[in-house]
C-alpha cells in the first residue's frame, strides 16, 4: 500500500541526501578529516562486545568448566564477535551467511555504503568481498584447515579471506614453508588470494580501540613484505609439500567448474 510522503519526511530525505553529498565532498577534499570522524564513529558496541571477548578467553583458558558447551555454542560466540567487528559497524555489510554440518561458519562481508562513498578515507583493501571463517579451536589452525579455506576462496572467486581463531595458523612469519603460513605465502605467490590470520592477540588490539580495517591492511602489508623477500629466498625441500597442495586445490576447483557447466 503507497504512503504519502509528508512535509516531514521530504525534510528528512532533502537532509539525508545533503549528508551523503557532504560525505563526498569530504572524501574527495579532505580524506584524512574523514578517516579521523570514520575512526571515532565507526566503532564497535565496545561493552557487547567486551562480554563476547572476555567469555571467549575465558573458554580457552579454562577449558574443564566449559567442558559440557557444545561445539556450535561455542562457534556463535565467535560468530558473534565477528558480527560485532565487521557487520554491526558502520564500515561492513553482511553479503551472505553459510553454515554447515560441522558447525563451522563462513560470514561474507562487503563494504556499505558509508565505506563507498568515504572510498580515500579508508584501506583499499577492504573494497571487495571477504569470506571470515571461524575456527574455534583449543590450538593453531593448521595446513590442512588453510588449504581448505583456499579451496573455498578459489571456488568462489574471492581474493580474501579472513580466519577468525584463538591461537592463529601454525608456523611463523620469518620461516618454513611447511607450515599454515607457509602455505599462506605460497598461494598469494601463485594465485593473489591473499589469507589473513585474526587471532585473540588481535581481537584484543580491536577490544583497545584499533579498527578492523587498519589490522586487515596492516596483516595485508606483512604478507606482500613477506612473499616479496621470500620470491628472492631459496626454497626449502618442505615446499614442494605446499606446491603439491596449492596443485590439488587447483585440480579440484577446475573438476568441480566442469561438472557445473
């Protein structure tokens, strides 16, 4: 049934679009005026998300009194923690939402509108969509995990992704090629996905105040530090083991491309 605007709204919707046109002008004048209003107002609901944080530590450190939660109860905290960092701000919107049998949850985000019109104010990075994937496990996620993760990014054509997890990916960024990291480098090497590993070390610099856009660069940067230096290392024996999965990946997505066509 068709409403008749009233005076009143028409004023609303004239002060709307002046604010929207406001925002553009700022973005193309004055980008670094923008990010610091962004930066103050674009934060996250800090006492919900401070009693989702606190329980998650609390789970992992003290594992025997939260024995009898269930694995999916578990995952929603994390879930939740995600939606209050990307989707509950004003920077992200939700794009889809999967789950399945395992109770693992893969949350799509896209940049809203905000973050379009305020496109110099913010990281780069952040303008496409980027697959979280919560694992809430009692230790670091593995090759196996991340090799999984990449078959999924690579299937749906997405250039980013991000894992959610208490002790991170296994490995270290200054060696090995055998290792969660490794594995990460290897791919944004070949193919340009790039991986991000969020853990509760980060979760705690977002709790201080830091904004989840400036830790999606700032773990970006590294990894185009990284893969630079290591394009001029010799390579250990270890990564022909990531090559091997990287080429399996690769085998399965294209097998699964043809039996859509």
């Amino acid at each position: 049934m068709y409403m008749e605007q009233t005076e009143s709204d028409l004023l609303r919707e004239k002060e709307a679009e002046g604010l929207f046109d406001k925002l553009e002008e700022l973005n193309e004048d004055a980008p670094h005026t923008l990010k610091k209003v962004l930066q103050q107002r674009s934060g996250i609901k800090i006492e919900e998300f401070n009693k989702l944080y606190d329980l998650f530590i609390k789970m992992h450190l003290n594992e025997n009194e939260y024995k009898g939660v269930k694995a999916k109860t578990k995952g929603d905290i994390l879930e939740n923690i995600i939606k209050t960092i990307t989707i509950e701000t004003k920077i992200f919107d939700l794009f889809d939402n999967i789950t399945n049998d395992t109770n693992e949850y893969d949350i799509i985000i896209k940049p809203s509108e905000i973050a379009n019109i305020s496109y110099n104010a913010l990281p780069k990075i952040i303008y496409q969509l980027i697959v979280c994937e919560c694992k809430n496990y009692n230790k670091p996620v593995d090759v196996t995990w991340v090799g999984k993760f990449y078959m999924l990014l690579s299937m749906s054509n997405i250039k980013l992704g991000i894992i959610f997890s208490y002790e991170g990916i296994t490995g270290n960024n200054d060696a090995g090629w055998n290792d969660a990291k490794g594995l990460v480098k290897k791919i944004f090497l070949k193919d340009g996905i790039a991986i991000i590993d969020i853990s509760k070390k980060e979760l705690e610099e977002i709790k201080d105040g830091k904004r989840l856009y400036d830790v999606i660069e700032e773990k970006y940067n590294n990894l185009v530090f990284m893969t630079d230096i290591s394009k001029f290392k010799k390579e250990h024996i270890a990564s022909k083991k990531i090559d091997e999965i990287i080429d399996k990946v690769n085998e399965e997505v294209n097998h699964y491309k043809l039996k859509k066509v």
